[in-house]
C-alpha cells in the first residue's frame, strides 16, 4: 500500500491512513538496517571503498525518512517515542554528512579552479579514502601559481576536515548512543508504535500542511529578483566583514529542508516512483545552492590562513566569487523550476 | 538634407548620394570645430572644469563619425585625401578617450568595491580634474581592510595613468600634428572633396556593406551560450597565465566597433533621430561589455603589484571575478537585444 501510487483523481486517494505511514516506516526502517549491516561488513575504517561508502549514503537516506515522516505525520504516533527518536536521528545523519560533504566541497573547488585556469577538466579522481593524497602533480601542471597554490591549501585544510569527520562518525557508529538509535529503528522495522488515540488518522491534511510550510517560505523568497538573470545580488557582501556564511543564503537553506520534507511526505502517500520532476529539479538547485554557498564560505576562510602569498590569496578571491555566482545561478535555477510547477494535490 | 529623416519605403529614400554624405560631413566638421573652439576657451588645462570636459567628449564624438563616415562611404571621396586623414582623426578620437576611460574605470571599480561591502552605494564623486585626490576617508569607513587597501591601490594607479593621459592630450592637441587635423577639417567644413569621378554615386549600398560586415561577425559570436544565463564563460581563463585582456573578448570589441560604423551610415541617410532603440540598446551592451573587461584587466593587473597584503589581493580577487561577471551579462543584454532586432532597411 505504501509503496503503491494513488492518483489524487482516485476517490480513494483521500482515505490513507495510519496504515501508509506504518508500512513506509517500516520499510524505511528495513533499509536502516540493511544498509548499517553492510557498513559494518564492508568496515567503515579508513580507506574504505565503495561500498562503504554507499552504505553511509544509505542510512542517511533512510534516517533522513524517517525523521520527516517522525515529523509530518506526528499525531499519528506516539508522541514521547518520536520525540526521543528525531533528534537522535538527526545526529545521526548529521554526523555521517559531514565526510561527504567536505570531499565533496574539495571536489568542487578543485574543479572550479581548474576551470577558472581555462584549463581541461580535472580527471575524476576516485573517491579517495582519508588516506587519500592531494590530487596528482601532473593535475596542477597547467594551473597558475595562485591557483597551484590555492588549491594545495584547500586540499590541506578540507582534507583534514574530512579525515577528522571519518574518524567522529566511525566513533559515533561504534557508541551507545548509536547502539540506542538502531534498537529503535529495529522497533520501527517491526511495530510501529502509533498514538494510542490518534486524533487524527487521515495523512492528507498533515501532508498539505507540510506543503503550504514549504508554499509560505518560497513565498518569503526574492523570487523576482532572482529570475532576473545577473541580478548580481549572490556576492553583495562578498567583501563585507560579516562571518560567512552569507545570512541571505539562510531562507534559502530552510527552503531547501521543506521542500524535502514535503517531498518524503509524498513518498508516503504516492510511493517515490510519483516523485514530481519539477520538485526534484527544484530540490536540486537548492542543492547546489547549499554545495557553493559552503564552497564560497571555504574559500573565504583559506584566505584568511595566516601568511599565504598574494597570488593565493588572489585566487581565492576569484574562486570565492566564482561559487557565489554559482549561488545566484542556483536560485535562478530553482525560480524557473518553482516557477513550472502548478499546484498539485497533495 | 542629411539630418532629414528618409523612411526607408520611400521611393527617394534609394537615391540619397554625394550631396547627403557631403551636407553631414560639413555639419560633423562644423561640429568639430565648435568643440575645438570651445575646449580652448575652457581651457583644457589641468583641473579643466565640466565645460571642458563636454568639449572634449564633443571633439571626440565629432571625429568618431566623420573618421566613420569616410570609411563607410569611401568611393565618394578623394581616395588619397581621405586615407591620409583617417588614421589622424583616429589618433585624435583615441588620445582624448583615454583620460576618461581611466576616471571612468576607477569609478566602476569603486562603486564595485562598495558593492560588494554590502555598503551605501558610493556618493557621487564630481568627475575630478587630475588634481582631484582619491576619495574621502569617510567613503571608506564601510569596507574592510582588504577592500580599502584595494580601493586605495586602483586609485593610486588608475589616477596617475589619468594624469598621465591628461597631459598626453593636452600637448597631443598643442601640436602641429594635430594642427594639420584641425586644418583638414576646416576644408571638410566648407568643401567636401568628393570623388573626381565617383564609380558609385549612391549611398545605400554602401551602408549596406557596412551593416552587412556587422551581420557577420555577430554571427560569428557564440550568441546561443550568451542566450543562457549564467553559463560561466566569462570568467574561464580567470585565473590562466595568458595576459588579459582575455582574447575571448575580441570578437565582441570588434562588433562594438562594427555596430558603431552601422549606426553612424544609418545617420548619413537618415539623421540620427532616427537611431534606432534597439541598436542602441545592443551598442549600451557592447560599451558596458569593454568596460567591464577593462575594469577586470586593471583589478588583475593591481593584484600584481609587488608586496601587497594578502587581504587586499584577495580583494581584487573578487572584484576581478565580479567585473568578468559583468562582462558575461552584457554578452547576455546584447543578444537579448540583437534578438528583436529584425532586419531593417538602411
């Protein structure tokens, strides 16, 4: 039933309850478990490979689930069992992101600084474990100085933030709190625990209610200027002395959680196999959105390490405003997506 | 004649000949006398006020269109006569846009900087002759160091190369060099010498000549990539080692040039009431188009200066990538314009 797509034409389609959400837990909870057993074979231990880390991808899915379902849908469960599970689900996906996302954030940089050096692009490197290298001398043959330079200090400083974030998650894998985490999603894989006296037992009403929170912070966004191409509003305050990140990127941001949990609403009721383009097209600018307002951000800090040369320093200037182009041309991206979408039942 | 407005379904509209080439070619040569005048009496010399200011950008309007005017319409006029003036004008047209393109520069650069402190937008300065000093400390209370120093930086160097090109002019238009201009002109302004005898008699071919030499090169633009916002064209080469200006730019500056040639035949047969919005809009682009890589040249050349802090190189950085940015949008505004432009009678 949960997996089953449900046409919001169908007379039918008004009447999910309990039972969809119970059988989405369920399922999610299933692929928790699943993807923590094939973490611990594959061993999460430095140099892990592939499927170590696709292990990881999968418990962040499944915990980012059900988390959003924990929340969309909370009357319809017990409330102190999902009050403790959340946060600690949060945690969870919390801590496995980070590796991810500083490799991921280096890879960006890396390739935006071979493509700032009109350079060809950089060859893919193989997700390298913690105890992966700097990329190859021969990558950095054709870059300047300053962008030799710049990116050898980005690489230094994300790379020991990635290896430094392995090591918290792989601990985190291995604590009593975690032990504690996955005790309760094997609860959930077998019996979900449903509010006693639910008050209310219809998800249609809680799924549209996730949507217009996602529907009132769109609307709170500068759209307008936004779909207005080079509007150049992305990198005011590129060179203001306010910390990064930038505080205009926030509603953004949130934006970007919203639309995920109305997203996993909906997989709730129409199976992921309804997912709506448009919304994943706009989710995935406001991915990218996230990715190059963070690369910016890690750009502008480097520049600030104590003592590094002029010509590096340069380089991250222009790299710096480089991403936060990338930041003004995702929100372009997610007006012209946001913008195609019709309102749609829920 | 000339400044008579010929609509182009006209059944006379096609007979305009050496007489409407020759009333705007005295008018233009009249008008350049006027300004010579003028800018004398306001005295060029340094500090020279807003009056000379206006004289001189009227001297230089003036030799634009005639030096324009007897390329275009060449078989019309006395070949030797014509072929030993032109390059003078375009001496004297290049000589004196110098000292402005260089305050012009800098006030880009700054209101830039300000900009991107997330600050006022910068007060405006009134256009300082050389002696004028950068600008006033409380303009800079707003920006970080970085910023400041940079801004300080461009000043310094921009201000003495505008010092520089004010001096150039002035004792370029003191010399018996640019005399035997001023004398040429005065014969254009009584008699112009046409052809003995001219193998074309009419205009419109010619001027279709020129729009057509401008047709093919914007052809030759990569005006589809233009078209897509945000396509990061721009700034590749950003951070290469090759000199900039970016040889990217070439092709555009040479439309520019070929754009203004158009313009300039369309004022032969039609008087320039008839410009038409939508050349001017894609000629506005252009300008901005060759300021903006001008202004990104001179942030990347300032980053080189021996000995600068690593704060302030960082900030020619970002404004580097801003003014490359600019220069990706104005290539985005001129195809938007050169697209509604329809092909048109000239």
């Amino acid at each position: 039933m949960a997996q089953q797509h449900l046409d919001p034409a169908d007379p039918t389609a008004g009447t999910a309850t309990g039972d969809a959400l119970a059988g989405y837990l369920r399922a999610q909870a299933t692929e928790f478990l699943r993807a923590l057993r094939l973490h611990r074979e594959t061993g999460g231990a430095a140099g892990g490979g592939e499927e170590s880390v696709d292990a990881a991808s999968a418990l962040r899915r499944s915990a980012r689930r059900i988390s959003a379902s924990l929340h969309t849908y909370r009357p319809l469960l017990d409330p102190a069992w999902t009050e403790s599970l959340r946060p600690e689900l949060a945690w969870v996906s919390g801590t496995l992101a980070l590796e991810h996302a500083y490799e991921a954030r280096l890879e960006r940089l890396l390739q935006a600084l071979h493509r700032l050096s009109g350079a060809a692009a950089l060859p893919d490197r193989t997700p390298a474990g913690p105890g992966g290298g700097p990329p190859a001398a021969a990558d950095r043959a054709s870059l300047t100085v300053g962008a030799a330079k710049a990116g050898a200090l980005l690489d230094r400083q994300l790379t020991l933030a990635r290896t430094r974030a392995h090591s918290t998650a792989l601990q985190a894998l291995g604590s009593s709190r975690f032990h504690a985490v996955a005790d309760k999603v094997a609860v959930l894989a077998s019996e979900v625990p449903l509010a006693p006296a639910a008050p209310v037992t219809e998800l249609h009403p809680l799924a549209a209610a996730a949507r217009e929170r996602l529907t009132d912070a769109v609307a709170a966004l500068p759209l307008l200027t936004a779909g207005h191409p080079y509007n150049a509003q992305a990198l005011v305050h590129g060179l203001s002395p306010d910390p990064s990140p930038h505080p205009q990127d926030g509603p953004w941001h949130q934006v970007r959680l919203l639309l995920r949990l109305h997203r996993y609403a909906r997989e709730v009721l129409h199976g992921d196999a309804a997912a709506d383009v448009r919304i994943l097209a706009a989710g995935q600018a406001l991915d990218r959105h996230r990715d190059a307002s963070e690369a910016a951000a890690a750009a502008a800090q480097a520049a600030r390490t104590p003592r590094i040369a002029p010509a590096t320093a340069y380089a991250l200037g222009v790299l710096h405003a480089d991403q936060r182009h990338e930041v003004e041309a995702s929100r372009f991206a997610f007006q012209r997506a946001w913008q195609k979408e019709t309102v749609e039942a829920v």
